[in-house]
C-alpha cells in the first residue's frame, strides 16, 4: 500500500478511528498482479493448445513429436498472453490510480465519485476456490462487496438519507454492489482494507474474514441483489462454457482437417483431400483457407469451373488472400491468358515474397513465355526453400520437364519422392523423363 497524504495504515485507522482527517491511497500490489498474469497465462493458454493438441495429430509421425510440438504451441502461448495481459494490468493500474480513502468515504478509482460511508449499507466477502483454482492462485481469491444505497429515481444522496428515515420510501432505495477482488492486492493489504471498510461503516470488526455485515432493514434488498447477480453468473458461466466447447470444437475440427486433407493433397490423393476440405467449410462458411483449399483440390482434379468459382468465394471471404489469387492464376494459366497471369502473379511476389507457389506459377508463365532463363532462376530458389515440401517440388519437377529440363526434372522428383513416396505426380515426372530418353 502506498500512503498519499496519510499518516497511518487502514489497520491503525481502526484502532484511533478519531484520527481525521486523512487520505489513504491504495494501488494494486506488483506481485499479486505477476501472480495473477502468471495464474491466468497457465489457464488460457492451455486451453488454447487443445485445438492444437487434436489438429495437429495427421502430421506428427510419433508421440514423442506431438509433445515436443505441443510444449512448443504451449510456450509461446503463454509467453504472449503473459505479456499481454500483464501490460494491461499495469496500464489499468495506472490509469486507475487505484482506491482512495478518506475520513468521508472512498473512491475505486482516480475518476470514480467518492461513495460515502454512511452511503454503504452492507458489506460482504466471499471467497472463490474455484475461480483461484482455474487461474492457479497460491491462496484463495475473495471478493470484497460494497453495497452503496441508492434511489431507485435517482435522487442525490442527501434524498436518498431521508428515503431511509421514511418508512414509506424505503422500498425505493436499491443496493448497488462495488466489487474489490482481493487478487489485487497481498493477503495483507485485502485484510486491512477490510477491517478499515468494517469499523467506517458497521462500527465493529467481525472474527472472520469470510462475512456478511448488515442490518434487518437492508436483508430485503441485499437478497434481491444477490440472487439478481447469481443468476447474471450462472447466464454468463453457462454462455462462456457453451462458446468455449463450440470454439475449442470447431478450431480443433479445423485444424485436424485441413492438416489431413493437406496430406492427402500431396500425395495426390484428391478425393479424399476435397472431402476434407469440403467438411472445413461446412463447419465454418466463412473459413477462406478452407474454400482456397477445397479449390486447389478440385484444380489439380480437373475440375476448374468448381475451383475458379471457390476461389472467387475464398477472396469474398478475405480480399487479401493471395493463395486465392495464385490459383486463379492457374487457371489463367491454362487459359492462355498469360499476360495476365504475369501481372496478377508480379503483384502478388511484392507483396509476399519467396512465396514458392507463386513462384512455381510464375516460373511457368515466364517458360510458356519463352523467357526460359528467368523461370530457371525462379526454380532454383523453389528448389533451395522448398526442399522439404513435396508437393511444391513435385511440381517443380513438372515446371522442370515441361522447359525441357529432363535430368533436373527427374532429380527433383527423386526428392519430392524421399519425402512423399506415393506422390502422384512426380512419379509420372520420372516416368515421363526415362520416356522421352
């Protein structure tokens, strides 16, 4: 706790409670916030790494890969949100200013209007195992309530302390809860606060810190309150877990399909690559990768009036795509509209460079061009980054036999083949090589 103006701790307050006036600022502690960044990093990004954990599974060869894998999505996980999360808590800190208190009352936060002490008309605290248990407190969080009286038309205060001297007008006035988390603060501080809160407004320091302090006149409309936030919580933790399952779900589902149907798409496998990839966009219809790869599939099928039309339905989704962009110019390709496949593919290598798709499409259209020289240099760059892709270089073999390349042709086959031995396309480059022989 950090003193403004002050001459003493809450706790001394209580026992020379005559000591006025005074000012008491009360700002969260840098440790509970380390704790709490650290508690809440674990939770969170765990539960991001389940999608992961499931969709990643078609493309490790063993568990000792998948775990490898996971600590690694785990990590960095947690080391982003930890971050994060704690910036922002010491940016809220910071513009909060934390709690004031005075011999009048107190304010949570710099900009916040001073609540009265003679305004507070109930006090209560609870503790919370199971939110501390989520976010892997060391000790059990509390929440420390402050229920302000108020009219429920909105008189000013001086209205409201007369409501409560008239017997008619009490219905009228309404609880309005403040919540102080305790894992704001040390153990400590959240204690003095409370044995402070307690002697200002009901004269009198209960045993315990789990309590419940109020007078008969107030049961009605703090039991009111109370069952109106239980329900509000139960609404919200039922809301959170049924958007938890669904987005955890369907990113998991994501991640398993498009991961399997990228392997089936290498192997040459389209049948069962379009089925996954179709399953994708059934799951979610805005997912723009899915309906780039459900094109791709269908392209290299044959199908090209499907691919083209999802391929415009990929760049609907998300305007900047450029794989999108690359496969329509795949189809220009084929068109023979190769001027335009040109520029479409010039403008997509400045914006992404030693993209090896774009290349491979443009090193085909400079080589149906003529301009054989420059698809050579494109080539060799696919061949040095995309070394451990197959199915890029299975199709850089076929760049390579079309330009009358035999021997490199069948040597960058022979590799994508070390990678994917049931790689469709650069066995009929080999075939094709030892053919023409």
């Amino acid at each position: 706790m950090t003193q403004k103006t002050a001459l003493r701790s809450p706790a001394d307050f209580v026992k020379q409670p005559s000591m006025v006036p005074y000012t008491y600022l009360l700002k969260p502690n840098t440790s509970a916030m380390i704790r709490l960044a650290f508690g809440s990093a674990t939770a969170i990004s765990t539960l991001m790494c389940i999608p992961d954990a499931i969709g990643i599974l078609p493309t490790v060869p063993d568990i000792q890969t998948w775990i490898i894998r996971l600590i690694g999505s785990w990590l960095a996980a947690f080391i982003l949100w930890f971050t994060g999360f704690l910036g922002m808590l010491c940016f809220a800190r910071i513009a909060g200013g934390g709690i004031t208190l005075n011999d009048k009352g107190l304010k949570f936060w710099r900009f916040g209007k001073t609540v009265l002490w003679s305004n507070i008309r109930a006090v209560t605290v609870e503790s919370q195992p199971a939110f501390s248990f989520i976010f892997c407190l060391p000790s059990t969080a509390r929440r420390l309530m402050l229920y302000e009286a108020k009219p429920k038309d909105r008189l000013d205060s001086i209205k409201a302390l007369l409501a409560f001297k008239s017997n008619k007008r009490q219905e009228e006035l309404k609880l309005v809860p403040h919540p102080i988390p305790s894992f704001q603060f040390s153990n400590s501080e959240f204690e003095s606060l409370f044995v402070h809160v307690c002697e200002k407004t009901a004269h009198f320091v209960p045993n315990a810190i789990d309590a419940y302090l109020f007078t008969p006149r107030e049961a009605k409309s703090l039991k009111l309150t109370n069952e109106h936030a239980a329900l509000l919580g139960k609404i919200l933790a039922v809301i959170i877990a049924i958007s938890l399952v669904t987005f955890l779900g369907r990113k998991a589902s994501l991640n398993y399909l498009s991961n399997r149907g990228n392997i089936y798409l290498n192997q040459g496998n389209y049948v069962r690559a379009k089925s996954d990839f179709l399953a994708t966009t059934k799951i979610d219809p805005t997912y723009a990768m899915g309906w780039d790869q459900l094109a791709r599939a269908e392209y290299r099928a044959g199908d090209v009036a499907e691919a083209e039309n999802h391929w415009h339905r990929a760049l609907f989704m998300k305007p900047d795509l450029l794989d999108a962009k690359v496969g329509l110019s795949s189809i220009l390709i084929s068109q023979g509209e190769f001027a335009q496949a040109k520029k479409l593919l010039t403008q997509c290598a400045r914006l992404l460079p030693h993209n090896c798709n774009i290349y491979l499409n443009l090193a085909e259209v400079y080589s149906k061009l003529g301009e054989n020289g420059e698809a050579n240099k494109l080539l060799t760059v696919i061949r040095r980054e995309a070394s451990w892709n197959a199915d890029i270089l299975s199709r850089a073999s076929l760049n390579y036999l079309e330009s009358g390349e035999r021997n490199a042709a069948a040597g960058v086959a022979r590799r994508s083949l070390q990678i994917s031995p049931e790689n469709n396309t650069a066995l009929s480059v080999i075939k094709l090589s030892e053919n023409t022989k």
